[in-house]
C-alpha cells in the first residue's frame, strides 16, 4: 500500500452502509454491468493514482514492456 497508515487504523471515511448503497446502486445501474472495478471513497481515485503510477514505474524496468509500444512513443511515466 503505497499511502501512510497508522498501526490499528480503520482508515474512517465512507461509512459501511454509504459503501452498501453504492455498490447496491452500482449493480443496478445498466452499466454496472460493464465495469469490472469500482471507485469507493473520497480518497480512492487518489490511491489508486498512486498504485497504477508505482506499478507502470516498475514495469518501465521490463524492457518487454517497453517493446510493447514498438512504433508508437514509449510512456515516460
């Protein structure tokens, strides 16, 4: 987890019955259906911002996956 978290946290936030209801509203909704995740929390666009960023800068470590983009400009970041 790439975010600072105290020993013992709960982390706070959105409480469990808002989470409910938006994944409850989520499943209902016509394109529910077509996503795979699902955004929950103020915070989370933020995290996973930072997740993905780690993620693609270890990959640029990869030289396959640089190749990948072969024809096209490789991503810096």
């Amino acid at each position: 987890m790439p975010w600072l978290s105290e020993p013992g946290a709960t982390g706070g936030g959105t409480s469990p019955t808002d989470v409910a209801q938006i994944l409850l509203d989520h499943i209902d909704a016509p394109s529910g259906r077509d996503r795979l995740r699902l955004l929950v929390g103020d915070d989370a666009p933020g995290q996973v911002a930072a997740v993905l960023h780690r993620r693609h800068e270890e990959y640029r470590l990869e030289p396959r996956f640089n190749s990948a983009f072969e024809g096209e400009r490789a991503p810096n970041h």
